[in-house]
C-alpha cells in the first residue's frame, strides 16, 4: 500500500538526516522532493505545491533548523500536514431515521455490489445492526444474483423484485419491506454509471429523492488515482454525497486519490477496502495512513483486529495451558486461524514500525500458513497434544503425509518450542533480562 511514495518521502528525508547542518536551503531541497513525490504520486501539481509550501513554512518557523534530530521533526511535521490533507479524524457513518438509510454510487466496475455486502457485514457484527441489502442493479447481467450469493454468505437478507426493472420503485418498496420487518439498515446497491451519461445520472438522482438517505456513499477504485478524484466531484455535484469508500487500497502504490480527493470534494474518506475478503473493509483513519505512507506503521489498528478476534476466556484459557506446559499444537492452530482472520499478512506485517520498508519485496499470499497447516493435520492426536514425543520416525511419517520435508517437520518444531518458551518467559515475568538470556541460548 503506497509503496511507491514512501519510498519517494524516505528519500526526501534522507537529505535531512544526512547532514550535520540543517539550513533553509536543505529543507528547501527535501521540500521540493516531496513534491515531486506527490505529484508522482498521482496527486495535482496544485495541491503539492500548496501542501509542501505550508510544510515549508511549519519546518522554518517550528524550530526544524535547529532541531536535536532534525530528520525526526521534519518527518512530524509532514505526518501531521498529511493527516490533515486527508480529513484530519475518522468520519462515522450518520445512522439517523429507522430505518436507516444508505444509497451506495460509484463508476462501472468499482466495486459497489461487493462493498455494499462488506459494508453490511461490518455493520451487522461490528455495530449488531440487522441490516437489508436491496438489489437496484436492474441493468448488468448477474448483478443481482451476485448480491443474493454475498448475502446468502454472510446471512443477510438481499430485497430483489423479479421483472421490476424500476431502480426507484424497487428502492422505495424495499423501505416498506424493510419497517413491516425489522430491519434497522438498509443499503442500496446501485447501477454503476459514468459521469456523462446523463440519463443514468438523472436516474440515481431520481432514487435519492425517493429514499431520501442519511447516508450516500460515493464507492471508487482508488487505482485510477486522479480520474477517480475528478468522477468524485461530478458524482458529488449532484448528489450531494456524504462520504467516500476508496476501493483496492491493498493495490494502490501511489495512493493520490487517498491523498487528495477530501481537498477536492471536501467529503471525507469513511472506509477503505483492503482485499478481497468479506472482513476486508476498514473505517478509514487519516492520522494511521499518514504514520503507515511514512513507514511509521500503525499499531493501533494492529490491536484493534487482534481484540476483535482474541476474546478474555479464551485469553486466559491460554494462558493457563501455558503455565502449565499444556499448549500443544491444536492450541497453535486455533492460533493461526485467528490470525488470518485478521487480514492479510503482508497487510498486518506492514503495520508493525520499520516492517513495511523490510516486506517491499516479499511475497506473502493468504496461504502463508498453508504448509505449516498440512504438518500439523498430518499429526496424530497424541503428537498434537503432546509434541515432545515426535521421534525421528514420526517426524518422517508427519513430512510424508503432509508433502513437506523432514527439515520443514524439524523447522515448524524448532519454532514452536522457542515460541513456547518465549510465552512462559513473558508469563512468569521474566522481563527483558530473561528474554535475552534465552535468545542467546537459541543462537
């Protein structure tokens, strides 16, 4: 994610951080980097200048020049400006009315139907809505079966009328469906539609009347860098939107439409798409993308996916087989599947400070796991529950079954007596001292 431009800002600093002497003329040098970093970035020549102007005047009139680290402070003031570009604080959705409305638009091929079913499922587990999906898709082939296939998925209840080809009919009747039967939420997944086809956007227009939502979402891939920032503003023109969910940002290298389209549209970003995944949708925060772009990463929200699925009981049932030296390799499994539910590795690597920059060219897919999973399937009971028995014999029967090595077996093994080791250690509160003492004993 923004790959590209971090590597241009880091760069820029390097100027900084590289000389023992800070003038005007050096912050003048990484100033006019970091512009033409943004504007490679896919972000207007405009709002480049402007922002690096302002930099440019925070990092003289802060004190940059004689600054203890004055690497560090410029690095501040840059993080703080992007924030701000790009909204400043996380944006709620305006639940209001019963039942709440939201109107889901965007481009052909942006991403509508599915996120609308994303956004239905974060809703339904992360704020306990029952929401309803309405199919207003009446003109691409199988939009309609696509939604009813993602609902049937996730247990949400998709609102179609077969041979109803009025968007807005189908819209309005979906409210009356909706207060006859308990849905608090209703989203309203929308034909996509370009920007100059008139009757199209008369016709959206015409669906927003009639459901008057407290919610419009303006769905846009933010691939298309400044062209997505430009359908923004016509879309917004006439409808009026409320926020904005910027689609395949796990994809975007260069991350200008992230950057730039809340200057523009002057809407916030609410949410960010971050995979193909059904949980891969995420409130969008300006202050954590602006630390992950600077390689700063974003540990919070690293947190914040581990609560979501690491539960207390299950927390101190752990914890209990480890002082008791019964966490066994079920354990570890149950482990690893929480993980992925997480997200995506590379995704939740590049969240830890300092990682982005060391995974720039390493490739992690959703399988990252999958051999370690085939090892410990290939176990018996008794070898899962209690590892210390694995001989050589069985550690050949275990390689065989699973299409793996015996040096993979004695690798996975290696790891997980040091990882159980290291879990005593910190449970016992052996501390730092401890930790070291046992990282010497592994070399």
């Amino acid at each position: 994610m923004f790959e590209s431009l971090s590597d241009r800002l880091e760069e820029a600093f390097e100027v900084l951080k590289g000389n023992h002497k800070i003038t005007e003329l050096n912050i003048a040098d990484s100033v006019k980097q970091i512009r033409r970093a943004l504007v490679e970035a896919d972000v207007s020549f405009k709002i480049a200048k402007d922002f690096t102007n302002a930099i440019k005047d925070k990092a003289i009139g802060s004190g940059v020049i004689t600054a203890v680290k004055p690497g560090q402070a410029m690095v501040k003031i840059v993080r703080d400006e992007m924030a701000e570009l790009m909204g400043g604080k996380a944006e709620g959705l305006n639940l209001t009315g019963s039942p709440s409305v939201i109107l889901m638009a965007g481009l052909q091929g942006s991403g509508k139907t599915t996120h609308s079913a994303k956004l239905a499922n974060f809703l339904k587990k992360k704020n306990t809505k029952n929401p309803l999906l309405v199919a207003c898709d009446v003109y691409r082939p199988a939009a309609v079966n696509q939604l009813q296939v993602l609902g049937e998925q996730l247990g949400i209840e998709v609102y179609t009328e077969v041979g109803n080809l009025d968007p807005v009919n189908i819209a309005a009747n979906a409210l009356v469906h909706a207060k006859s039967n308990g849905f608090n939420v209703v989203i309203v997944d929308t034909a996509g539609r370009l920007a100059v086809d008139e009757a199209m956007m008369a016709e959206i227009g015409n669906i927003h009347k009639a459901i008057k939502p407290s919610e419009t979402l303006f769905v846009v891939d933010s691939m298309t860098g400044q062209d997505a920032v430009n359908t923004a503003k016509a879309f917004n023109d006439l409808l009026n939107f409320d926020g904005v969910i910027l689609t395949k940002l796990d994809g975007d290298t260069r991350g200008g439409a992230a950057l730039t389209i809340k200057s523009i549209v002057d809407k916030p970003i609410k949410f960010i798409g971050t995979g193909e995944k059904m949980e891969a949708l995420d409130v969008f925060y300006p202050d954590r993308m602006a630390d992950r772009i600077l390689g700063m990463g974003d540990v919070v929200s690293l947190v914040e996916r581990a609560q979501e699925q690491f539960d207390e009981e299950n927390a101190r049932q752990m914890s209990k087989k480890i002082a008791q030296d019964a966490f066994g390799f079920d354990d570890f499994m149950e482990q690893i599947q929480q993980i992925k539910k997480m997200g995506n590795m590379k995704d939740l690597l590049g969240m830890i400070p300092g990682m982005g920059k060391a995974m720039k060219n390493v490739d992690i897919d959703d399988d990252a796991f999958k051999h370690i999973e085939a090892m410990i399937n290939s176990m018996t009971l008794s070898e899962r529950q209690n590892p210390d028995i694995i001989n050589g014999s069985r550690r050949k029967r275990i390689a065989t079954g699973a299409g793996r090595t015996v040096q993979d077996v004695n690798s996975l093994l290696k790891q997980f007596t040091d990882m159980r080791k290291m879990m005593k250690m910190m449970q016992s509160g052996g501390g730092r001292r401890g930790m070291m003492d046992m990282m010497k004993g592994m070399r």
